[in-house]
C-alpha cells in the first residue's frame, strides 16, 4: 500500500519511497508497526483563539497513545503557512499534523511526510459549540483518533471515558484526566453498554440492593434488578447489549445469574453450594465469560460458555503458591484476560495470553487491583496505592509506561468505554 510507514535501522521513515498514487481524504495508512519503535511527530502551530488548546490537545493525546515520539518545539512561520520539510526533518520528524482553523469554527487538518515532503491527507473536522464544552473537547480528541488511524492503520482512544466510583458514587472522566463528571448519586462497579450509550452499575443499600443503567444521552436510569436480602452485584453487558450478568449473593452463596435487558426471567449460570461466583467480564464476540470463583478453597479466574456450560480454571496452572487471582477482564481483540493476583503479599495486575496460558505482570509498585482495557487492548487502567492512596492509572502494556488519571480523592472500581462517537 502507498504510504507504508516502514521502520528503519536509524529511525522510521514516514512512508516508502517512489511512485505516490493519488490517495483521497480520509484513506486508512497501513504501518508497519514493530514495539518499542515510534513515529516522530509534531503538531504544528494551531492559529486562531482557541488554536493552543487545540494545539496541546492533539499533541497530549498523540503522545498518550505510546505509539508516537511527539517533538514540541516551534518551527516558527504563521500558523497558516505549511511547514517547512528541510527544518522538520533536521530535527527528526517524520510527520506533521498542521491544523488550520476555518470560519465555520471548524478545523482542516493536513497530514505531512516530511519525508517525501507531501501531504498525505487533508479533512475537514467540525467543532460544535461552546467552546472547551464536553462535546468540543471529545471533538478534538476525535481528531487525534483518526490522525493516529491515518498513520498506523489502527484508530486512538482519546476519545474515549474511564467511569469510576468515588465516594459511593460514580463518576466520568476523559481519558486523558480532564472533564470529571458525576453520573449518579449512588453506586459501584459501573460498566459501559455498547457504543458507551449507558453505563450499568449497583448500589448496595442494605435494602433492595438494586442494579440500574444510566442513559448518559438522556439521563434517565432504570433498574433492571433489585430485591430484599439479595445483593446484586458487578454487573457486565454482553458487546450487544442484549443480556446482563450479574452476581447474585445470599445466605446460600454468591452465583452469577443472566438476564435479557429486553425482559424475561434471569437464569442462574454458576452453582457454587455455598461459594462465590462474581466478577464477570464478557469475551469480545459474547460467547463465553471468565470471572471470579472460590469454588476450589481460593479465589482463581474461570472461563466458561455464556450459559455457564465447559467451566475451567483459567488461572492455577500459571503460577506456583494458589492464593488469590480476581477481578478479571477481556481484552477487546480477545487475546489476554488481565486480572489481579497476589504476589508475594500485595496485588499486582497480570495478564494471560489465552493461546499459550503465558502469564505477564504488568505492574510492581504498590497495590494494584481492578484492571480495565482500553479499546485498543494496549492500555489497562487500575486501581493502585503506588502514590499513598487509591487512585487511579493507566499503563501501556508494550512498553511499561504508566501514568496517573486525575479522579479527585479516593478511586477505585474503573471500567474503560468503548470508542465514543463525536
């Protein structure tokens, strides 16, 4: 494919070499993708009021994505003029994002091979109104997405959400920290319905105990179960949003149960005569689940049809002292399950390839709990004490970088969306 970002011994050149066929607005760029090595990008000078913030916006997200080295220093020139090819490609980049604001408040964003010393692209982005409101601020972070998607093939997830529970509430937050907003008065462990419409979550009240969806386009919550001396409790979507599972405890145990959102009777899928069952995660095509049971004396992750049929152990044969592996998740491209285990008196977030069952810690600073994955099943986000109390992070698991998402005081329980539309 013209365009093939093909990665060098020195550093990677931005596209092969020759013959360049005409290449419409918007074509998807292939990358030859190798871990550890990094396109180097920069985001020209953004004119305009507001062309900073646009400018550190795209520039913040491209660096967050980990597949860029992002350069920021100022080439000089008017934020209007194209870039000069020679200057760029003396200080090693291999493409420049150039964005131009036009009079309808939207952007016209230009991707350069430097190079090849041409654009490879051109779109128009609209902007809605107001300004540095929720919906501008995941507009440019959907410019970011399809930047990323023009040079490597694969979309970004700036513009995605990380809900969360704090302060026996649940909340929203950008993925890279900004625009933190309460979604309920009360409530844990939420989970995104498909295309991030809705979230679902619990309340444990000591009374109906009840789990609802939250419309977060219309704001108006439903509960979908709820019932005295019952505690319902993780609740997980199915990628259609078709069946809810859930866990279910009485003085009998904890099993997990599935229920149609569009109604009927739930249906219990775990029989654990007196043990515990919770915390399922849904594999990507929603055929089959892992979770949570003790059923064997600890708590390990188990893998099992979606009717609760074929059970088996995913997580004891890994490692040599069984003591506690829980709070599990899929992966989006449905290789890895990352979960947390207790290693060596502390938790840790590991994940375990389901081709080969090879495990791989993740993290090994403070605790860690509660991983979630991105859309990319690149970046987990998790719970972790590592800076003195429970907050927040995020970590690539190619290269181990790893920072904090502001959340306030407090946080824990975090579920990555899916990729959100503008």
């Amino acid at each position: 494919m013209a365009g093939l970002l093909a990665l060098g011994s020195v550093r990677p050149a931005f596209a092969q070499r020759g013959a360049e066929p005409e290449q419409p607005p918007g074509v998807r760029l292939g990358l030859q993708y190798r871990p550890g090595q990094k396109v180097a990008v920069t985001v020209l000078p953004v004119g305009g009021a507001h062309g900073d913030s646009i400018g550190t916006m795209l520039g913040r997200d491209l660096d967050f994505s980990d597949r860029f080295t992002v350069i920021t220093a100022r080439f000089g020139g008017p934020a209007s003029a194209p870039p000069g090819y020679p200057v760029l490609a003396k200080v090693g980049v291999d493409a420049a994002v150039h964005a131009v604001p036009l009079a309808s408040g939207g952007v016209r964003v230009a991707l350069h091979d430097v190079t090849r010393k041409v654009v490879v692209t051109t779109r128009d982005f609209p902007l809605p109104t107001p300004v540095y409101g929720t919906t501008w601020r995941q507009a440019v972070h959907g410019i970011a997405d399809v930047v990323e998607e023009w040079i490597t093939g694969q979309r970004g997830i700036a513009q995605t959400r990380i809900a969360f529970t704090r302060d026996g509430r649940v909340w929203t937050v950008d993925s890279d920290g900004a625009n933190i907003t309460p979604v309920t008065p009360a409530g844990m462990s939420p989970q995104w319905l498909p295309a991030g419409r809705g979230i679902v979550y619990s309340v444990l009240d000591g009374g109906r105990n009840p789990i609802l969806v939250k419309d977060l386009a219309t704001g108006g919550q439903r509960t979908v179960v709820a019932g005295s001396g019952v505690e319902h409790m993780t609740p997980a979507v199915s990628p259609d949003g078709r069946l809810l599972v859930y866990a279910r405890g009485t003085d009998a145990g904890t099993d997990l149960v599935a229920l149609p959102l569009g109604g009927g009777e739930g249906r219990r899928i775990t029989v654990g005569r007196g043990r515990a069952s919770t915390q399922p995660t849904f594999s990507p095509d929603g055929s089959r689940l892992a979770y949570m049971s003790d059923r064997s004396g600890h708590p390990e992750v188990y893998i099992a049809d979606v009717d609760g049929a074929n059970a088996e152990l995913l997580t004891a044969a890994a490692f040599g002292d069984r003591d506690y592996r829980a709070s599990p998740d899929w992966s989006p491209d449905g290789r890895l399950v990352a979960f947390q285990s207790r290693n060596g008196g502390t938790f840790q977030i590991m994940t375990i390839n389901l081709r080969d069952q090879t495990v791989r810690q993740v993290t090994d600073v403070g605790r860690n709990d509660d991983p979630s994955w991105a859309p990319d099943s690149r970046h987990l986000v998790f719970t972790s004490s590592r800076s003195g109390a429970r907050q927040l992070w995020i970590t690539d698991i190619e290269t181990g970088r790893t920072r904090q998402l502001p959340c306030g005081s407090e946080c824990r329980l975090a579920a990555w969306s899916p990729r959100l539309a503008p």
